[in-house]
C-alpha cells in the first residue's frame, strides 16, 4: 500500500462524515496507478522492439560495411542480404526483383535500350 493510499484510509477513518470522498480519492488513484502500470509495460515493450530492431540493422550495417571496404560482395554477404531474387519476363522484357533480408528505402533499378544503368528513387 503506498504512502498515499494509507493516508487517505487514515482520514477516512477519522472523517466519517466525508468517507465517500475519500473513497473516490482511493478509486481515483487505484485506477491511476492501473493506467501508468499498463503504460510502463507498453513503453517497456517498445523499448524491448527498438533493441530489437537496431540489432537487426546493425547486423546490416555491419556487412554493408565490410563489402564497402573489401570493395567486392562475397556469395555469403549476398546471401545474408538477400532472401531471394524473381526474375520474370513482364511485356516482352525482364524484370527482377530483390527481395532483401532487411528493410531498406525501396529504389528500382532499370536498363534502358543503350544499357544504361538509371536508378529511380
């Protein structure tokens, strides 16, 4: 029981003629006390999902990294980014999609007929 509530159980007590404000007061806080508690969890929840989150991108980084400063991507960085890769064929022409690991800004990349690489964000 906290401090408060023993207080106002004390004033109760002694002020019969007024108990039912004190009671109020007691649900008031009760019910106060049930708000932030499910609050806390909420926030602890969403402290327990960023963590989570920026280990995963961490990892990425990580590998992003490691391909920037070896200036090549390994078979084994490619298949720790990527999930998987489509190739189809849309109108008479080639599409791929990639499918990443991670989340990241989505960009599409397009050749046109004299092979010049665009990137479209």
């Amino acid at each position: 029981m906290t401090l408060k509530k023993i207080i106002c159980v004390l004033e109760r007590l002694r002020d019969k003629e007024r108990a039912d404000i004190y009671t109020q007061m007691l649900k008031k806080c009760e019910s106060d006390i049930e708000t932030l508690s499910k609050r806390i969890a909420e926030l602890e929840d969403m402290d327990n999902t960023i963590k989570k989150r920026k280990s995963e991108i961490s990892n990425s980084i990580e590998i992003l990294n490691k391909i920037i400063d070896e200036g090549a991507i390994s078979d084994s960085d490619l298949r720790m980014l990527i999930d998987k890769i489509i190739i189809s064929e849309k109108d008479g022409k080639l599409d791929i999609s990639i499918i990443f690991n991670g989340k990241f800004k989505e960009h599409t990349l397009s050749l046109n007929e004299v092979q010049i690489l665009n990137l479209v964000s």
